[in-house]
C-alpha cells in the first residue's frame, strides 16, 4: 500500500467513526435541547461528511 492510500485509508477510517458518532446524537435528548439553527447546522455537518466520505471511497476506489 502506498504512502498516499495509506493516509487516505486513515483520513476514512477517523472520518467514519467521526460521523457515527455525531449520527448517534443527532435525535437525542441533548440534541434536541440545542437551538434549532445549531440543530440544522449540526445535521448540514453530518450530511457534508457523509459527502466527504463517499469521496474518499471513490478516491480509494480509483487506487486498486
């Protein structure tokens, strides 16, 4: 594995567990206590990383 897949698979890999776990507080208690402009700003994140990972996925797609 090259140096540059190398990275790219540890960029995913931190990114994935990243938005699991902002997934997993979108919808809860502490969640819905936030203003609701924090609480669209937070989901706009998640929805953006999920993005940036399928990007990712295609860039390691493209190095097999």
């Amino acid at each position: 594995m090259t140096a540059v897949k190398r990275r790219v698979v540890e960029e995913r890999s931190e990114l994935h567990a990243r938005l699991g776990k902002l997934r997993a507080f979108l919808g809860t208690a502490p969640f819905l206590k936030l203003d609701p402009p924090q609480q669209r700003l937070l989901e706009a994140q998640a929805h953006t990383m999920g993005e940036y990972l399928k990007i990712l996925d295609q860039r390691l797609a493209l190095m097999e």
